[in-house]
C-alpha cells in the first residue's frame, strides 16, 4: 500500500527523524528495535501475517512499510470488520490454525482473549528486550497488563468526546434565544442535564434541525449508560459485586436516556459506526459523541463540518471527573502464532514516537494519538485541529480503565441489549433494568464473584 509519506519515511529511516518534535531523550527509537529486526528476519519462516480492523490499513502502512525494511520479511495482512476482530481472532485459537502472528483486536476485549487463551503474554519478549519499550509517554497503558502480566501495547487513542456544530452553538440569535429561555449562556455543557436541555433546545424536525445523533445503536449504546451512571457517582457493582441497575441512580439514568431520545436524530438507533459520521455530516445536528475517527472523517478535505467543530469532555457529575477510554486497538500476539518473536518487534516498533507519529498522521485511518509526542506534531494538529487535541489530551490524561474483567463481552452484550429495549419502547424501564440486573449477576456467578470481585477492584 503507498502512503503520502513514503519520502518522508525513507528519509527518516536513512538519516533520522525531522517531523517537527523531537521525543525525550531516553525514548526508544527506530535504530535500536532495527538491529533486532534485521537479525530476527534474517532466519524467518515466511512473511509476517497480521490481522487487523477495518479502517486502519493507512495508519498501518508506514510501520509495515518500515519493518519490511529494516528486517527484510513481507507482511501479509486480513482486514476483519471492527465489530468481529475479536471474534475472528478467538476462532482462530479454537482451530489452531496459526493463520496470524500479530493482530489488533480492540482493547476491551483483551479480558475475554486472555481469559480464553486467545493471546500469549509478551513478558518473555519483554525480559529478553528490556530496552525497546518505554511506557514512559504513552497516555493510556491500563489496557495492556492484565493479571501482572503484559499482553498488549494500546496503539489508538479512543476517549469518548463530544462535538457540537458551531454554525448553531455560536449562533447569536440562538445563543440569545437560549439564555432568554433558560438562564445560562449557551456553552459546552458541564453536566447530562444541561446536554440534555441543549439538544432539545435545537431539536427542530419540522426544520430539519435535530439535537443530537448518538450512538444509541444496539451494539454501542451502553456506553453512554455507563458515562452517565458514572456522572451519577455510581459504580456498576457495589458490595458484593452485586450489579447497581436497581439503584435510584441507574433508574434515573435510563429515564433520562429515554427523554432526551425526543432530540435524537431518527437514525441515532440504527446507524453503526460509518453511517453515524456521515448522517453528522449531511445533516444539522447539534450534538455527537465519538473519538479521534470521528474527528478526522469531520475535518476531512470537502467535509462540509470542516472547521465548524467545538468538542468538550464528557459531562461531569457527581462521581465523574475522568475521561471514559472505550475502544482502541491494541497490538497482541496470538497463541497460535508461527513467528511470535518478529510479531512483538512489529508491535515495539509501532510504539517507538517517529513510527508512530507517522501512523496517527495518516488521514485516512482511524488511529487517535496516545503519545504525548503525537500533539507536538504539526501534520498531527493539521489532520485533528487544535480544539480537538486540547480537549482529547486533557481526557487521554484524565481517562481510568474500562471493564477490563472477565466476560467484558457478556456483561457489554446484556448491557447493550436491555438498555436499547428501554430507549426504544420495546421494555419498561424497569423490567428491562431488573433483566440487566439479572444477567449480569449470572455472568458474576458463571466466573466466580470472589475472582470477579479482584479483578473489579483494579479498575473500578
């Protein structure tokens, strides 16, 4: 695949790296995983097979480009849909195919993939590598060890954000409008109250003017259930590891999802990943909520939303101050990999601040900054814009771990499914809560709530 860089990268292999910043002193560099490289290739087996999600064969194209060089070995890939990676890497172990020697599966599933012994840990790479990886620099790491043991390098930084369109918040006729109806300067919002008023305030149909596009789609919806739960100062499990959804907090929260559903454009419900960002951006919608591939298919060349964008955190509450990290990719070694040892070299030399700087620069994929050298870059703030990466370092920083426990994919699907029966009337509220509380507690008993209980409290 030819990237628009090419000539940048070979001159950054020959002579070293000039893209605008220059890493900390003690990072680790291209030189130094490029001697093991050319030794470790020099005795493969055959190319490099890496699977990988859809979306982000661009940002993939400079650190395969790079290995191929400095160790001489091809890399063979397989696009897999961002929903079924994990999946797909999970049969794979099942058949012992040994069809893939590195892959990226999205980080949250990483719990399920060791639980199941998907994936080997890289301790005995790192022990025989102590120097070509630094930790040091890199905002978000609390995906990568699980039970005392490194499993994965976090290679995308996914913190959930909010947009909103500037051509109606900066309006001045509507901010007038706003504050003469509701008190307060209309601004970015600083609880789900106040987002909620916003939205409704703009929702207009009859205009063709709608409050907010959501991800209240099936697959993605609890995600925003739990941001506002957080908000709420309310775990998911208390004492116990029993599951919160019976609690006046969990109640209010779907309540709320339900009322500002009024404001949502119709095909907040349906629309996956791709369609949302392109509905955002042929339509006038207030309100989004998305990462850093939000941002970038939004401030596209021709993207009519180009320029037009403020983003703000995720609202704050009572019990919420963090950001909430809920996707990302993560570089992982199969169990059933042929070629582990060069596997773990393509995954140090994607985390080295040259090659990976040059991955998140790349426009057309999907890959978010996660070192702090990413926002130093000038092609970086070209391709995000200055708004964007203000509110999404400060978030990366502030961000704590998502549920990275054993059935992450049980608990998530029973999350999903019961929370979207409730915003689109297909339950009660309160049945569809009593249900969740259910599964969930069957989930805890099927792995063992004492264990659950110790894995919980590392990342609550």
């Amino acid at each position: 695949m030819m990237v628009s860089r090419r000539t940048v990268l070979s001159g950054l292999l020959a002579s070293g790296f000039t893209t605008g910043f220059s890493p900390r002193a003690n990072a680790v560099h291209i030189d130094a995983v490029g001697a093991h490289l050319a030794r470790v290739g020099a005795e493969a087996s055959g190319p490099l097979r890496l699977m990988l999600p859809e979306g982000s064969g661009d940002n993939l194209a400079p650190i395969l480009e790079a290995f191929t060089r400095l160790s001489g070995v091809a890399v063979e890939t397989t696009v897999t849909h961002v929903d079924d990676i994990n999946t797909r890497l999970t049969e794979d172990a099942l058949l012992s195919s040994g069809a893939h020697d590195v892959a990226l599966p999205a980080t949250f599933g990483l719990p399920d993939l060791i639980h199941l012994g998907v994936v080997q840990p890289m301790d005995p790479f790192l022990e025989r590598y102590p120097d070509l990886y630094d930790p040091a620099g890199h905002l978000y790491t609390h995906g990568d060890v699980f039970r005392d043991q490194h499993f994965g390098f976090q290679t995308d930084g996914d913190v959930y954000l909010l947009f909103f369109h500037d051509d109606l918040l900066r309006d001045p006729e509507e901010m007038a409008a706003f504050e003469d109806r509701h008190g307060r300067t209309l601004a970015t919002p600083q609880t789900w109250g106040e987002f909620d008023e916003m939205m409704a305030f703009f929702n207009r149909p009859e205009d063709d003017i709608w409050g907010g596009l959501l991800f209240r789609q099936a697959g993605y919806v609890g995600w925003e259930y739990i941001s506002r739960l957080q908000a709420e100062g309310v775990p998911l499990f208390g004492e116990g590891m029993v599951p919160t959804f019976q609690s006046d907090a969990a109640i209010k929260v779907i309540e709320d999802m339900i009322r500002s559903g009024a404001s949502q454009h119709p095909r907040s419900l349906t629309a996956g990943l791709f369609e949302n960002w392109q509905i955002y951006k042929e339509n006038t919608i207030l309100a989004n909520i998305g990462w850093g591939g939000s941002q970038k298919s939004f401030q596209q060349e021709g993207s009519p939303l180009r320029g037009k964008l403020s983003h703000a955190p995720l609202p704050k509450g009572a019990g919420s101050g963090n950001g909430y990290f809920n996707w990302g990719w993560s570089f992982v070694l199969p169990q059933s990999a042929q070629q582990p040892e060069l596997g773990f070299l393509l995954s140090v030399l994607a985390m080295t601040p040259e090659i990976s700087t040059l991955a998140v620069e790349q426009v057309g994929g999907f890959f978010d900054p996660f070192h702090e050298s990413h926002y130093r870059s000038p092609k970086v703030r070209e391709v995000y814009g200055d708004s964007f990466l203000r509110e999404h370092e400060a978030a990366m920083r502030a961000a704590g771990p998502d549920l990275y426990i054993p059935g992450h994919g049980n608990y998530m699907a029973g999350l999903n499914e019961h929370v979207f029966s409730a915003i689109s009337g297909a339950a009660r509220p309160e049945d569809a809560l009593k249900r969740l509380q259910l599964e969930w507690e069957t989930v805890t008993f099927e792995f063992g709530r004492a264990e659950q209980a110790r894995f919980y409290s590392r990342v609550r």
